[in-house]
DNA sequence: GCCAACGTTGGC
DNA sequence: GCCAACGTTGGC
C-alpha cells in the first residue's frame, strides 16, 4: 500500500473532470518521463491512494483523493498518431509509457493549497515542496498523507 | 511573461 | 561519453 501524489493542469484534467466520468473513473495517461513512468510501472499497486494535485493554476494545491483501479498497463495514447500524447518511438511490442486507471475517493470542500503546505515543518522533506521539482508523481509517505489530511476542514 | 531547474537531443 | 543548446515544467 503506497501512497502519491499526482499532479495535473486542471485546464487539461482537472478534479471536476474527473467526477464527471463513468463510476468517476479515468485513465491516467499522457506520463512521458523516464522517472515517472518507472515509479508507476514499478510501484503502483491497486488499491493505493494518491492525493489529486492542481498545478500551473492560480491556486495550484491538493483537491482531492483518488484510489488506484487497476495494476499498470501500456498507455495506448503514444500508438495513436491523432493523440496529444503520441509517441512513434514506443513500440507496442515493448512500450515504452505506462498507464493506471484512478477513481475519485473524495473531493475536499477547499483546497488544500501549496503556500499551506509550505508552512508545516513537518512536510519539510517532501518532494512536492523541493526545489526544482518537476515531477508530476511523487510519492508521499503515510506520515505525510495523514499530516495533510488533518488539513481538510 | 519571467525564469530556475531539470530532462532530452544530437554533434563531436 | 561529454556537453551545449534547446524544450518543458510550474511557481511566481
């Protein structure tokens, strides 16, 4: 049981989306780095939970949970030409991006957002909150998912 | 729109 | 394998 947190442009996908899907489920897809791709591949388990992250936004913050649905699997997006995410150099006899499929757990009444989180100490090390991070998955320990949850009015 | 901090690419 | 140039991310 692990547990993330997973950012996303809420003008491309964002919580409400998310919601708006069939039993509030959707593919996680569009993941074109290295480091990423291998923590999802390698790490992501059903059943774990990741916060839902707002980023390049006026208040870029936490606005959510999501449960992982489904074990790791190819992302079709880089076979398809017409995608955003289309990748030629991914093979489909050994792709190269990897995909998991997210539910909504819960949406909070506010959003929990980046300046908070900043003012806890005790967030201190997390990756989210480092200098020059630009991952869009990065793992969150149960101290931390706890921390940030007591935050949630 | 700016810019720091990476990641990727490609010539050598 | 090095490294400069370029592209991307994402907060501000």
């Amino acid at each position: 049981m692990n547990y993330w947190l997973m950012k996303s442009e809420p003008t491309t996908f964002s919580i409400d989306h998310l919601m708006a899907c069939p039993k509030q489920r959707d593919h996680w897809e569009g993941i074109r780095n290295y480091q990423v791709r291998n923590m999802l591949r390698d790490d992501f388990q059903q059943g774990d939970e990741a916060f839902f992250y707002h980023s390049s936004c006026k208040i870029p913050g936490i606005v959510g949970t999501m449960t992982v649905v489904s074990d790791p699997y190819p992302d079709d997006t880089a076979f398809d030409p017409e995608s955003p995410y289309y990748d030629p150099k991914s093979d489909p006899e050994n792709p190269r991006w990897y995909r998991v499929d997210m539910q909504l757990k819960e949406k909070f009444n506010t959003i929990i957002t980046l300046e908070q989180l900043r003012t806890l100490p005790a967030l201190g090390d997390m990756p989210l909150l480092r200098k020059g991070n630009r991952l869009s998955i990065t793992p969150i320990t149960l101290k931390q998912w706890k921390i940030i949850h007591k935050l949630v009015p």
